[in-house]
C-alpha cells in the first residue's frame, strides 16, 4: 500500500508582502515559456524558492503550476514520481491517472510511466511550469534516466523548472547548445548595491548610511541570507557601524547558518578538504594538492563548483577559484580552533608552492601567516628587483613593516633593497637607518659572519647603489651639490653592466640640473638614464623619465619634441609582451596638456578619458592629481571655472611629490582661475601666505609663482588702478624675462612676454605692449600655442586686434572670442557673464546714470556696484566707458539685445 502523501508541498509558497523588486531575473524567467528547462541553481541562502514564488504569483491565473517541495525521502523513484504526478494533477486534472497504478507495481520501467504522463501532457492546450523545488535533495542514480527522459520528451506547452543548490545529472550542455535552457545562477541571485540598500533601509527599515550599505554589500557579496543574518544582528545595536566594520564569519549567525546548512551536510573528506584550504586567498587544484598533502584537488574544487559549495570561478577555464569571503571566514575559524598547530604548515606549504611556481608575493605572505620571518626575508630580498622594474613600491613598503628590524640589519642587501621604497613615500629618516645599516657592513664594521645575503649577485652593486640614495637623500633635503657629488660617486663605483644605478644616478644628476635651471644638461642627463633604463629592462621608469624629458621640452616651448617623447614612450610600452605597463596612462595625461595649449579640446578631453579607462594598475603614484590638474585645464579653457577650480582642489588633496621639483604648485595654478573668477582678495591672499613680492630675486623653482603674482596684480590694477602697482609688476616682468632668457627657458619667455604686453597696455603704452606681443607671437607660432594667449582675458583681444590679420592671429582670435567667427555660444576668452550681468551692460550701455539703472533694474545701488566690479573684472577694464567699448568689441552687446 502507497504512503500517504504530504499535501503541503505541493503548495506554491505564499507570496510575501515585503519583497524587493527583481525585474530583472523576472525578465530572465519570462523566458522559461520558450524553453524545457529552467535551471535556478545557487549555494543556501540566495533566495530561489522566494524568487520562484515570486515570479509564479506575477502571473496570475494565466499560469498554470505544478510545485513540488522536495525532501530527501523524496529519493526512491517510486515516491518521487508519484510526488511529480500528483503535483502535475494540481495544475492539470485527470494528469497521469494510468500512470500512478504502473508506479505502484514494481516492474514497469519507469521510461514506460513517464510515457503515459507525456502522452497525456500533450493534450495540454496551455502553458504548464512543473517546478522541482529542492532538487539536490533527491538527485542520484536512480533518477537521472527518468528526468533525462522527461526532459527530452516534454511537450511543448510543458516547462521544467528545477531549484537546486547543485547541478542535476541532466544534458545540460545539450539543451544549452540548442537553445532550451534559462540559467540563473548565484551570480544573478546575488543582490545589487541598489537591491541591497531597498533590503535593508526599505523592506527591514534600518535607515542605515550609504557608506554601511557598501560596506555590508561588499562583505556579503549580495548573498541574500547573509544579509537577512546581518539584519537581524544589527537590530537592537547602538554601533551599528562598528558592528559592521567588523562584520565577518564569526558572527554567531552566520557561523550557525553554515554550520548547519553546509559544512554538517557534507562528508569528511570534504569537511577536511574545505577547512585546510581555507588559509587560500585562491584555489587551484596543484596547490590545493600541496597545501593538503592529498591529491585530486582539480577534480575536488569541479565538484565543489558543480555542488555551488560557495567557490567563486576566478577564469573562465575553471583552473582558479576562491571561497565566498564569508564561508572562508567560517571554515578558516574552524581550522584555527579545532587544529591551531596545523595552521603554520598549511600555510608553509603554500608558500613553498608559491615560490616553486615563481610567485613571490604570495610565498611571502604564506611564510609571514606561518611565522617563518626568516624565509619570508630571504623571499623578500630575491622578489626585490623584479618588482622595482614594474614600479610595485607599495608592495615592497608593506613588507618593510612585516619584517622585523633585527631581521633586516643582518642583510644588506635587503636593507638597501627596501630603501626605494621608503624613499617614495617619503620616509627619508627611515631611509636614512637602512643606509646606515648596509654602509656598517660595507665598511668593515660588522662581523660579517653574520651578515645574511640571499641574493648574491646584488652584493657587489651595494656600494654604487648606497651613493645612488645618499644623493636622492640629499635631494630630497634641497643639497644638489651634494646630490651632483653623490650621484657621480655612484657612476664611478658601479660595475660596467650596472646599467640601473648608472641610469638611477644620471636621472638624479638630472633633476638636481634641472632644479637649478640647467634645462639642457638636465635633458641630457635624463636622456642618459632612459637608455640605461631600457637596457636594464626597466620599462616602467623609462616611461617615468618621458614626463621629465617632456616638461623639460614644454619649458623650453618645444612642444612638438615633448609630444613625441610620449608618442616614443607609448610605443616601447606598446612593445612590451606583458601586462599593461605602469605609466602608460600618465604618457595620454602628458599628451592632453599639450593638445589644451593648442586649443584642441576635444583631443585632450579624448587622452584624459583614454588615461582614466586604462585603470589604476597603469597609473604611477602623481597621476592621480595629475590627471586632475590636466582635466582641470581642459575645464577652464572651455570656461567652466568653478568644475576647474572643483578638480585642483580635488588634485590638491591626492598631492603625491617626488624628486622632480615642483615647479607648477597646484596652489598657483588655483590662485590663477579666482584671479580669472574676479575672486582677487583669496587670491592676494594666497600670495601672502606663499611670502611673494614683487621685489623677490628670480627663481627657476618660483617661476610659475611669480607669474602667478604678477597676474593677479594686473588684474587688481584693472578694478582698482593704482601706477604703484602696475610699476612693480612691469620691474618684475623685466627680471623674470632676463633669467628665463638665460636659462633658454623660452617657454615661460612667451608666459612673460604675453604678461608684458598686457602691463603695458594697462600703462597706456599700447606701442610697448604690441612690441611685447609680437615677439612673443613669433616665438609661440611655431609651436601652436594658443591658450596662453587666449587665457590671457578680454584686454588681449584688444591687442591682437592691432597686430594684424595674419592666419595665426586670427586663430588666437577664434579661439578667445569664437562668437566673432561664426561660433556662438561659445565664450572662453573671458568668464561668461551672468544673465543678471548682461542686463547691467545692456544699461551701462545706454545714458542712464547709476542710480537710474539700480531704478530699472529694482535693486539697491550697492548690489549695482557689485555687479558693475564683477563686470569689470570679467572684462578687464576698470571704468564704465572701457567696459561698453570691451563688450561691443565681444559683440556681448548684441547677444544682450537677444536676451
């Protein structure tokens, strides 16, 4: 006699009136009406049965379902097939009636049963959805053929629909190749940033902050039951963002959820398999193999895949996986706490695997987790320079604070190895302790019995290295003799085929060159490096040095030679076989800066975007403020000057120097676009914080400043004329000319003459001011610069007006007041007035006195003066008659009549 049946699972589950929307997996499983089977396969805890549920009762009465909730009793073919019989006959009446007394008899092959259910499912003339909830429980053996064949043999108006937490035994390649399979998997069931935040702030109201949504969406990987966990852990807490800081595996919750609903479930073996590799970040079946002494790992971490055991494909060939981050929490605090003493062997295996398989990193992070200091540095020393060819300071930094200090004195060339490292950061005194340490070894003042040296081939480049960072040290302290005799000690003393410290100790004889204003022994110097650099395989610097080679032409005003050292650059980069190199993205920032001073927007807009899509791993360290102070630029030639100002402020604070000298601070570049807003008092104040004068003696290195000062003087001038004032500017100019000149610096020459012209002009000297200007148009054609002249304010259209109409002239014009050529709309020469403003100069314009015009306007006369100054300064002008023969010159006098 047939057992009972339990009637409630056959029930479609009640749908929840608290739910977040899934439109998009509904829009997947809408697709289940044009295939056999849809398979919803994911780990415990995705939400599968909810979102099935879910899905059916969108429906309607339009759909006709058959739900099965499966149990593990459920696995004997005769109870499961009456259990799918009997769920079908919920949907379709009368369904497989002559097939469930074949069931009960224990001879008829199961094909035959089925058969008679298809036979009858035929005559169906709408859609039916028969849904295995479940699945996993039941599937084995004895009914892997039976469900091969209804699937083969399902008619058309007739769906499968499996949930399971592994894959079934079923064709699944087959009926993917052919078009009749709907996939959704944990990757799709996972939770959205978006879904995440609707959770937790709308469904269980939390009102938690953006910044703690990310936080436990990123722990949790979207894993719906982790997040239900979370939830209930948070309710009740006062810290609710200390509580998920520290959200991990060892909540009791979620150690209790997969304690029971994974680990318990599975068999020994496995239980062993997953606790010991879970000292793993990854997993591959070789160093699985390794780090458990078994074999078979390939095959072991297949299954795992196929059993959605919470392993995370890393590749499409299935070779590297790694745990769900909070599952690996769990197994690894069961490891640490049933087995203590066999975490350091796991984790010395796998370093020992790692270094086997030439990767140092994570060798050294295994043999650091098992204690072992003393392999971990011997590791470090030989993992040294490879990754000082691909620029990894950062790595080489945190391995200094791992190894500890008494490890590091008794090796050398360790010591000096870490120096580089310290050095780009910054930490000079701690830079300084290290050279200490190699020199009392070198000098014969330590018992070199026990000096420690794993890298022997690195010994005898210690003494050139140790001058090479004796004169970065002294550079970095503003020494450069000191840094010109150091660096030419470390040429002396290396060997013949040290082509990196040679190349290291040129490139700092270079920058302590170029500090002083030597442009052409800095480049060459310079140019010396790069080639050692190449031969040494150092790529990645060699694409560092480009941008010093560059700003060095750029100084000169040789713009077209800076745009090919880039070019050059990125060609090398692109000759390389390996990953993108590092700077790559900083050569397309270089070559943006150059397409903005010729005025092609697009163009830099376009290697700015090129720079950003390359990604991080591209980036050396300044590029992040780099790139901003290229974009920066771009926006203030277009006339946004508030998202310029935005994006200096934005570089300012990702500020990261190194030896080159700063000669563009990033507040000067800030000082000039207030000066442009007509924001003069925070620029005059930045000029008082900085100690500038114009009484100060030239400086190469202040260069930049001082004619960061002497534009915000003119343009303090033009609002308030003080002769004083403009006085000062014009002796200053007159010096600055002459030290550029002698250091063929003609590149700031054009900045100075431009500046020049227009003091001039202010003095009323319009002669002086044109002589000025000419000579800087024949020194800037040449070379395509436009935004110096363009940036230069409304008082510079006035004078290239009278230098004549020469093409080169004319474009300067278009490219400051596009609107007199055909190009409307578009005003970068000057900050865009303010509707407001227009209407002020529309009345400026006409015979209204002041307090006539506050009359028309309705407002107080003081709020006139105000926009009468700010009209002023955008303008340039200091007087009422100036400003409207300014505006009809920029034909605004016509657009105000539009308005």
């Amino acid at each position: 006699m047939a057992s009972p049946l339990v009637e409630t699972k056959l029930y479609v589950p009640r749908r929840r009136r608290s739910l977040v929307a899934r439109p998009r997996l509904s829009a997947r499983l809408s697709r289940a009406a044009e295939s056999r089977l849809t398979l919803v396969s994911a780990p415990a805890g995705f939400g599968k049965t909810t979102l099935l549920g879910e899905w059916l009762a969108a429906g309607g009465e339009k759909r006709s379902v058959a739900w099965l909730s499966l149990e593990e009793t459920d696995g004997r073919p005769a109870s499961f097939w009456t259990y799918v019989i009997r769920a079908l006959q919920t949907a379709v009446p009368g369904v497989g009636a002559g097939a469930l007394p074949l069931l009960q008899s224990a001879g008829a092959p199961v094909e035959t049963v089925l058969t008679a259910v298809v036979n009858d499912l035929s005559a169906v003339p709408d859609d039916v959805y028969l849904v295995l909830d479940d699945y996993h429980l039941v599937d084995g053996p004895d009914l892997q053929g039976g469900m091969a064949f209804l699937v083969e043999h399902l008619p058309p108006r007739v769906h499968l629909v499996v949930s399971t937490r592994a894959d079934p035994a079923l064709p699944l390649a087959r009926l993917r190749a052919r078009g009749d399979l709907v996939e959704v998997r944990a990757a799709d069931l996972r939770f959205t940033p978006e879904e995440v935040a609707a959770y937790l702030n709308d469904v269980i109201g939390l009102d938690l902050a953006a910044s703690d949504i990310a936080a436990l969406e990123g722990r949790t990987e979207g894993w719906i039951a982790a997040l239900q966990l979370a939830a209930l852990s948070i309710q009740g807490r006062d810290d609710v963002a200390g509580f998920i800081a520290g959200f991990a595996g060892d909540d009791r919750y979620i150690v209790d959820y997969l304690v029971e609903e994974v680990l318990e479930r599975q068999p020994a073996d496995v239980r062993d398999f997953l606790v010991q590799t879970s000292i793993l970040d990854r997993l591959t079946g070789p160093l699985c193999d390794a780090v458990t002494a078994q074999r078979g790992g390939r095959a072991r971490l297949e299954s795992l895949d196929r059993g959605n055991l919470f392993v995370v494909p890393l590749d499409d060939s299935r070779r590297w996986y790694r745990y769900h981050h909070l599952f690996a929490d769990v197994l690894h605090a069961h490891l640490v706490d049933e087995q203590p003493d066999r975490v350091p062997h796991l984790h010395r295996r796998a370093s020992e695997w790692y270094e086997r398989n030439g990767e140092p990193a994570p060798a050294i992070r295994h043999a650091l987790a098992a204690g072992d200091v003393e392999r971990a540095a011997g590791l470090v020393e030989l993992a040294i320079p490879a990754l000082r060819r691909s620029r990894q300071e950062a790595t080489i930094r945190a391995w200094v604070d791992a190894i500890p200090d008494e490890v590091v004195r008794i090796r050398p060339v360790l010591a000096v190895g870490f120096i580089g490292a310290l050095m780009a950061v910054g930490e000079f005194d701690h830079a300084e302790r290290r050279l200490r340490d190699a020199e009392r070894w070198l000098g014969g003042t330590g018992d070199r019995a026990w000096m420690v040296v794993m890298d022997e081939g690195e010994l005898p480049r210690l003494p050139a290295a140790i001058e090479t960072y004796r004169a970065a040290l002294a550079l970095a302290r503003g020494n450069a003799p000191a840094t010109i005799r150091h660096a030419r000690l470390a040429m002396d003393r290396a060997p013949g085929d040290d082509h990196l410290v040679r190349a290291a100790a040129s490139a700092l004889l270079g920058l302590a060159l170029w500090g002083g204003g030597d442009l052409d022994a800095a480049h060459q110097a310079y140019s010396v490096s790069v080639e050692g650099l190449e031969r040494a395989g150092h790529l990645s610097d060699v694409l560092g040095c480009s941008i010093t080679l560059a700003d060095i032409r750029i100084t000169q005003a040789r713009l077209g030679e800076a745009l090919r050292t880039y070019r050059r650059a990125l060609r090398l980069a692109a000759e390389d076989d390996g990953p993108v190199l590092r700077g790559t993205a900083d050569m397309y920032v270089g070559m943006s800066q150059i397409a903005c001073e010729r005025d092609d927007l697009a163009t830099a807009a376009e290697h700015l975007r090129r720079a950003e899509e390359l990604g991080e791993h591209t980036w050396l360290p300044q590029n992040p403020y780099r790139w901003r102070v290229a974009m920066a630029q771009v926006r203030e030639a277009e006339g946004d000057l508030d998202g310029a100002l935005d994006l200096l402020d934005e570089a300012q604070r990702v500020y990261t120097g190194d030896f080159s000298p700063n000669v563009r601070p990033i507040p000067a570049m800030r000082a000039r676009v207030l000066t442009a807003q007509g924001r003069l008092g925070e620029a005059l104040s930045w000029a008082r914080e900085q100690g500038l004068s114009t009484e100060d003696d030239p400086s190469y290195l202040r260069e930049f400043e001082h004619l960061t000062l002497a534009r915000v003087l003119l343009a303090q001038h033009r609002q308030e004329p003080a002769e004083p004032v403009v006085r000062d500017v014009a002796e200053l100019l007159r010096r600055l000319l002459r030290a550029a000149e002698g250091g063929a610096r003609w590149g700031s020459v054009i900045e100075i003459l431009v500046l020049q012209a227009l003091t001039q002009q202010a003095r009323g000297d319009v002669r002086g001011g044109l002589a000025a200007l000419e000579r800087a148009l024949t020194l800037a054609e040449p070379e395509g610069y436009v935004r110096v002249f363009a940036g230069a304010g409304a008082p510079m259209v006035s004078l290239l007006r009278r230098a004549g109409r020469r093409d080169y002239v004319r474009r300067l014009l278009a490219a400051g007041n596009p609107a007199e050529h055909n190009a409307p709309g578009r005003q970068r020469m000057v900050q865009p007035l303010s509707e407001r403003e227009l209407d002020v100069l529309r009345l400026l314009a006409s015979d209204l006195d002041g307090p006539e015009i506050a009359r028309a306007l309705m407002v107080s006369l003081n709020t006139l003066r105000t926009h009468t100054r700010n009209i002023y300064a955008k303008l340039g002008v200091n007087n009422r008659r100036a400003a409207v023969r300014q505006a009809a010159d920029l034909n605004l006098l016509s657009r105000t009549r539009e308005h």
